[in-house]
C-alpha cells in the first residue's frame, strides 16, 4: 500500500515502478530547480533499481547528481549541507520491513522537506507523466560511497568529544546493523575511537537479519552476543541508520527511550545552568523532563517526525533534542538524527563519569511506556476523543499532534495515523498496571 506523508514516500518495491519513480523525480525538479544533488540508499535491492532511475531522471534534467550509494541517511543529509549540494534523495523503507522501500527528500540545509515542501511536491507529482524531456540535458554522475568518511570525521571531531577519554576506557562493543547502511560506518567509526567491536548483521550484502525496527523484542540475537561477548554496550540501529538503541553491559535491551536521555544529559552537563532548551517530540519519555530539571533546562515538545522537531529547535535555540525512538539530534553535528552522533555522545558520558550502562539506567526514575495500534475504520474519532478527556479529565491536553493527556506522573498520547484506519496510543507511568490501564481505557472507546 502506497504511503505518501510527511515524512516521504513508502510502498511495497513493485508499487514503485519506474514511471512512478520519474513522476516523483521530475515533481522534485521542478520545485526545487536544482543542479546538483546527493543521492543514497540503504541496502534494500530494490534500492538499486530505484537510484537508476532517479539518476537517469535527474541527468535528464541536466543535473549533476553524487551517488553515495549505501549509506546511513544521516550521511546524505551531512554530505547535502556541508558540501554544498542543492538537495538529496535517500532511497530508504527506514524500519519498515521488505518488500518496502521508499522516498525521502533532503533540502540545502541537510533537514528534510517539511510538510508544506512535501505537499507542494506532492500536488505537483499529480500533473506529472513518467515521460522525460525529449531534449535530453546529460547530466553527470559521480559515484563516491568513501565520502561517508567525512561524516565520520565530522562525528569524531565534535568538540564534546573526547577521543582519548573514549579510548582509555577500552570499551568492548557489539554492533548489530541490521545488514543496513550502518554495516561498516559505525563499526569503522568505534574502532577509530580505540574500541573493541564485535560485529553481528554488518553485511549489507545480506538481507536483513531480523525485523528491522530497534525494539527490545527485536534484539534477543544482540543481547545474547553482549553477554558472551562480555560486552560493555551493544548498539543496534534501523536499515537506514538514523536510530539508535542500546544494551546495557548486562545483556539487557534497555528501550530506545534512553538513547536521547544519554545524549541530553551529557549535552546539559556541559552547559552552565539555566535556561537551555530541549525539544523532544509528544511521545518521548518523562525521563527528559527529570534530567532537564537537574540542570533547570526546559522541555519543549514537539509533534512526532524529525522535520517537527527540528523545526522546533531552530526556533526556540535548542541545544539539543530528538524523538524517543532512537533518534538523537544535536546541532553542532547537524540538524537530523544520527545513530553514530548518539553512540558517541553515549560512550562520552559512560567514559567521563567512569560508570555502566546499567549503572546509569539504575540511577534513575523509573517509568514504563506502553504502545499499542487499533483499528479505527468507521470510528468517529472526534466525538471518541472528547469523550475520552470528559473520562479520564487530565490536567492538561495537547491537541497539537492527535492528543496528549496528561497529568504530573504519567500520560497517554492518541495519535490517528494519516495514511492508515489505524489508532496509535502511547502511554507512560511509574508502574505498568496504570500504564496498560490507561491504554485499556482509551481502547475501550474506541472498540
């Protein structure tokens, strides 16, 4: 089922034919005008397919396109914003499981096209054809996967880190990419700052060893292999290598909500106190507000998808930010989420304070999130949700991103999707019986 939204395009690899493909290039051409443009993929083999057709596409219009090949999409937003490119194009399903694939389309400033770029290019892709020009302007392409190396370096030589810090405390670690983009960037860049890798799933010439999404449930085979291993951390990341989640040295999948918790807590703890921001979207852990309120930081939340939150940043000054699924967004990097930018802001904090993943993780609140869909075909879902709040009577109610009830010590986010008759509800409390309660209560209305 073809998905088209804010965050790009995704449909099943035989949905995207090749006249679809040059209906959304030749949209993306004339809304941007550009004439040069980065262009990468994650390790789907339909991708293959799918970037012949977008260069052919592009040097049609005469454009010079630079062919990343299988790369993180964080690499192609770096590669677009700090050489100069016009736009970039990642062929990527992100998490979403084979036979996906799909679109994703980057402006000069390395962010993704916002909603209002995405629906232009959207309405426009509408009046397209799948011809090309009969005047055919032969563009050039360059093909330079190693230009991923200058993200790597880019990580490395933020000024927060310290690589001899990282590499005196000799860390033991366990990669599992997925077989995705991150096969060999994240594993090269640990091992350039003096640590031990163990790599599993790091061949993108394989398919995907698991199901793609970084989810507890989904990483028995990496924690299993940091117990033997002996490991101090394990990192897994999605196909396209823009999230990041943890476990902890005692083989434990610590959820996907700590990766932007390390990352805001090392960030703050170098900043003097007072009135920094964070900006993290509706549906991030609690835990970001006790840590922010340590250093007297404010939250800030934003809707759910990275182009909201980022958006948020730029306006408000935010020093750091990102979503709870993993996904770390610290603006002296850049201005999108990066699974190499979290794991070495978190091996930088377990380094300087000398300290375990699973020391850290004791150390604070606990809380329990709960996340559930339901279907929601024929279910009016205005009048459900006003009877809802008139139920549960929270504190406070977001309506910003579907609603976000709230109360000092726990919340329920209700999120209808946009391109399915689905319901996402999102829940978070001290104890899991009020957590599930509150899921159980919203369900209940709309059954």
């Amino acid at each position: 089922m073809l998905k088209e939204g804010i965050s790009g395009i995704r449909g099943y690899e035989a949905e995207l034919s090749s006249g679809l493909i040059t209906k959304y290039i030749k949209a993306f051409f004339k809304l941007v005008n550009p004439k040069k443009v980065v262009v990468g993929r994650d390790s789907r083999k339909s991708g293959e397919r799918i970037v012949e057709n977008i260069n052919k596409a592009l040097r049609s219009f005469g454009v010079t396109v630079l062919d990343i090949g299988i790369n993180p999409t964080p690499t192609v937003q770096v590669t677009t914003e700090k050489m100069g490119y016009d736009a970039g194009i990642i062929v990527t399903a992100s998490h979403n499981p084979l036979p996906w694939n799909g679109l994703k389309f980057v402006d000069a400033s390395g962010t993704f096209f916002n909603r209002e770029k995405m629906s232009k290019l959207l309405e426009i892709k509408e009046d397209m054809d799948d011809s090309l020009p009969d005047a055919f302007k032969e563009g050039g392409v360059i093909y330079n996967p190693e230009i991923a190396d200058e993200h790597k370096k880019m990580v490395k030589n933020l000024k927060i880190v310290d690589r001899e810090l990282i590499s005196r405390r000799g860390f033991r670690v366990v990669v599992d990419a997925v077989n995705g983009a991150c096969s060999k960037l994240l594993p090269d860049l640990l091992e350039e700052l003096g640590c031990e890798v163990v790599k599993i799933n790091c061949d993108f010439s394989k398919p995907f060893s698991r199901t793609p999404e970084p989810l507890p449930e989904n990483l028995e085979d990496l924690e299993r292999s940091v117990k033997e291993e002996k490991a101090d951390i394990g990192f897994a990341v999605d196909p396209d290598g823009d999230r990041l989640a943890i476990v902890s040295d005692e083989g434990k999948a610590i959820g996907e909500e700590y990766t932007v918790v390390f990352a805001i807590d090392l960030v703050l703890s170098r900043l003097a106190k007072g009135k920094k921001k964070v900006v993290v979207n509706l549906s991030t852990t609690k835990l970001v507000d006790d840590v922010a309120e340590r250093y007297g930081a404010e939250v800030i939340r934003a809707p759910v998808g990275e182009i909201n939150v980022v958006d948020k940043m730029r306006e408000t000054g935010a020093v750091i930010g990102g979503e709870g699924n993993g996904g770390v967004i610290y603006p002296e990097a850049h201005y999108g989420r990066d699974s190499l930018v979290g794991a070495v802001l978190t091996l930088q904090l377990l380094a300087e304070r000398n300290i375990s993943v699973g020391q850290y993780v004791n150390s604070m609140p606990k809380y329990v999130m709960l996340k559930q869909r339901v279907e929601s075909a024929g279910v009016d879902l205005d009048r459900v949700i006003s009877k809802i709040i008139d139920d549960l009577t929270p504190e406070h109610v977001d309506s910003r991103d579907g609603f976000k009830l709230s109360w000092s010590n726990r919340w329920v986010h209700i999120r209808p999707s946009n391109t399915e008759p689905i319901v996402r509800i999102y829940s978070e409390a001290k104890e899991r019986s009020i957590a599930q309660q509150l899921i159980d209560r919203v369900k209940t209305f709309l059954s």
